[in-house]
C-alpha cells in the first residue's frame, strides 16, 4: 500500500518552470525516502499549491498557487491538468470524475431540503455534548466540517467583527476539508469536525466564556478545524523510522504537527483569507494557530499536564493575562483532541474502532515493508479493549482530572462520567472475548486429539504396507 509520493525537488534558485505554473498544488522535498518512489512526472500537473524544502537552507518556500497560472491553449487542450489536487501524502491518484463520465456531484452547498432542515436542527444543538457528529455528516453530505465551523464563526459574529470576505472564507473552509484523507479510517474531516465542536463545548464553559476575547475564539475555532490537516494516517515513529523527508525537514520533532500548522498557513495564505488585515496581525494570527496546534504533539503530554496541575495547585492562572488564556487554549484543545473517550458510548465505540483500524493499518504497512511494527499496531497481538482501556488510564483520565479541577462543572462531571463507563464497557467486552477463547481451546485441543488419533488407525489398519513394523 502506498502511503504517499516522494516528488522531485523544485530548487529555490532556479526559475519556476512551465509545468509547476500549470498546477495548483505539491509539495516537494530533497531528501530521499527508501519506501516510496517518485511518481511520473505527468502527475504534477494535477497538483493544486507547493512547498518545496532545499536542504542546503532548511527552509520551506510555500508557492501556493492561485488557480492555475499557466491555464490557456495548453490547459484547454488538455482537460486532465484541471482535474484535482494531490495532496502530500495521498496513497494513490483517484481518477476524474469528468474523465470516468460521472457526473459531478451537487455543489457542497446545494443539498435537499429535507437534510438541510435536520442539520440545521442539528446545529441549533450543536453545544450538547452528546452531539452525534456521524448523523450531522450524513445530513450534510459529507461537509460537516465546513458547514459546522462556518455556522459556529457566525454565531459568534467573528465574520462581521473581522471583516472576513465570505467567499474567500468559504474557500478557506472547502479546501480544508479537501486536505483531510476521507480514506483515513480516524484522521479525517470528520474527526476535524468532532474536535471542533469538542472546542466549542469548552469555549462556553462559564470560565472561559466570561474570559476569552473574540481574536481568541476565532484562533481556536480555526485550530480546531486544521490541527490534524493533511494528516497521512501513520504516527511520528513511522515517519522518523522510514527517512520520510518531512522528519528531516522539522528535524524529527512534533513532524505532523508542524506540517499540520505548515500546510494551515498556506491555505490561510492562498486564500488571503487574512490579506486585508496588517501584516503584523495576520503573522501573529499564523504564529498563535500554529503554537495551538503543536500543542497537540501527544508526545509532549506530560509536559503541559505538569505545568497545568502546577498551575492549579499554586491557584495563580489568571485569565485576564492573554499568555494565560492561551495556555488555557492549548489545554482545552488537547482535550479536545482526545475527548473521544469521554463522549457517550454510541459515540465513543465507533472512534474507537476507527482509531485502532488507523494503528492496524500501519502495522499491516510495517509488516509489508519489512519494518519493526509498531506499538498498537499488530492487529494480531492487540484488541480495541486493550488499546482503548490502556489509553484511558495514562493518557486521558490525567488530562480530564486536572481540567476538571480548572472548569469544575456539569461537563466536566459528564465526560468522566462517560469515560469511567466506557471503560467499565471495554473490560467487560475484553471479559467476554476471554470467556469464549478459553472455552474454545478445549474443543480445539479436543478436536485436534480426534483427529490425531483416527489418522493413527487409520495409517495402522490401510496405509503400513505388510512386512513393515511400527516402533
């Protein structure tokens, strides 16, 4: 399976050839990767922006293409060049649907009115924190990201206030949702969506809600919505392990999170989503959405739970210093991030399984390669249960303890609630799968015994030719 495409390199001293102004979109490295190839060279003329890494200077040159520079004669004789991006880390090109003859499909904001009118119902109870994230994608056709995150910016009149260009806006939204791979079982627009209405349950507890300034609403409703962008559905090890080229390019430190806040920035750009603005707010905008999304890097867990239960035992978090009602950001979206646990049962089952199939995935991808296979991802050694359970005891539970020492309220109470239960549900499921197997062994064993046996007979009485002895 592959995983993604190592592309040429488009130096950064040369001019920008032909065939890169023809496209929209790549990304583009120097160093090399052992697992995957280069793709033909006609694959980059499908491709929708760039960035492009020169080792010789360790920086990133983001040319986020606006359409398609070089369309014309050429881009009019051959249709294929318009039809898609390819994202950094798709595992293979999916053809043209103009090209297949489908037809396109609706326009995402033309849908039938009967699911228009129940998302709509959705979303006048979209701060209840059994919100089904599953039913609101359905009914709004695969867009619940872009739908849910640009009725919560209006809600909060963050549009108006800041003056952001509705069409550059929901441009800004579309292609967000373009750049999470809806073939990731767990990292997709979905999850994106999931973790964006997580943030907004947190935004209006009472703590926050009296503190928070607008400019600090609209950078985590934003980080929430991009925090996982073009994630390629395998960890941090399996990039480092593997020599993939972003490793290198962030020195294998928090690798996805910062291509996450990278790849967020040049949608932000590419879209001037931020142009009207000074160029000193909108570089503050890029730097604070990026310090959110790092905050994410599981690795760096312990961390911010010490300095947050520092914090609260020493009482001195104070919300009218905007350095703390960032902190406060960057642990209300690390909850969010991992609330799957904490939501209801009917819920939190199905992230689970979907998670767990993301980490089986990769570890069917090691084994194919050779690889050491990493932990939680030998699908033949690990269960959900014991996934799910183990990462509710050292991961979750601290985290949601100590913020429900900060925000001590019926939410709070509620998501331990549910991840206590939750977890109850996985033992006893793992109970059950004990019971059947050791029930099963005997009758195995037995059946093995039975067959052992009547070969025995039957080679003594058939199949041992006269004159031969049996010891």
């Amino acid at each position: 399976m592959e995983v993604c495409y190592q592309l040429p390199v488009l130096p950064l001293d040369r001019p920008v050839p032909k065939h890169v102004l023809s496209r929209r979109g790549a990304i583009s490295f120097s160093s090399s990767s052992s697992l995957f190839g280069a793709p033909d060279p006609r694959q980059l003329s499908q491709r929708r922006g760039a960035i492009s890494y020169d080792s010789s200077d360790q920086t990133a040159l983001y040319i986020r293409m606006l359409a398609r520079l070089g369309c014309g004669s050429n881009s009019a004789s051959a249709p294929e060049r318009r039809v898609h991006r390819l994202l950094s880390f798709q595992r293979y090109l999916h053809s043209s649907r103009l090209l297949r003859g489908i037809p396109q499909q609706m326009p995402l904001h033309i849908l039938d009115e009967d699911y228009t009118g129940q998302a709509r119902c959705m979303l006048d109870k979209v701060g209840n924190w059994n919100f089904d994230i599953f039913l609101f994608d359905r009914l709004t056709n695969g867009n619940s990201l872009i739908t849910l995150t640009f009725h919560l910016l209006n809600q909060y009149g963050l549009v108006e206030l800041f003056q952001l260009d509705m069409v550059k806006l929901w441009r800004f939204l579309v292609m967000v949702q373009e750049d999470y791979h809806s073939d990731n079982p767990y990292h997709n627009a979905v999850h994106a969506a999931d973790v964006t209405q997580a943030m907004y349950c947190y935004i209006r507890e009472p703590k926050l809600a009296k503190s928070l300034t607008s400019y600090d609403i609209l950078l985590g409703l934003l980080a929430a919505a991009t925090h996982d962008l073009d994630h390629p559905g395998v960890n941090q090890p399996f990039l480092i392990k593997t020599d993939h080229y972003l490793a290198s390019l962030y020195r294998n430190t928090s690798v996805l999170e910062n291509h996450h806040w990278k790849s967020a920035v040049g949608l932000l750009r590419e879209t001037g989503l931020f142009s009207h603005m000074p160029p000193e707010d909108s570089r503050s905008m890029e730097r604070d959405l990026g310090s959110l999304i790092l905050a994410t890097d599981i690795s760096q867990q312990n961390e911010y739970l010490s300095r947050f239960r520092l914090h609260l035992d020493q009482q001195n978090l104070c919300l009218s210093s905007a350095s703390h009602r960032h902190f406060i950001l960057q642990m209300a979206l690390k909850c969010a991030d991992i609330c799957n646990p904490c939501r209801p049962w009917e819920l939190s089952k199905q992230w689970s399984e979907k998670v767990t199939e993301e980490f089986f995935q990769q570890g069917d991808i090691e084994k194919k390669h050779h690889l050491e296979v990493s932990p939680l991802c030998d699908r033949e050694t690990n269960s959900v249960g014991n996934i799910q359970i183990g990462f509710m005891t050292y991961v979750a539970e601290p985290l949601f303890a100590e913020w429900a020492r900060f925000s001590d309220t019926r939410l709070s109470q509620t998501m331990l609630g549910h991840m206590g239960l939750n977890k109850a549900s996985w033992g006893g499921l793992q109970q059950e799968l004990s019971c059947a197997s050791e029930e099963a062994e005997p009758t195995t064993a037995a059946s093995k015994d039975g067959d052992a046996a009547g070969t025995t007979e039957g080679t003594s009485s058939k199949e041992i030719p006269q004159g031969s002895s049996v010891s």
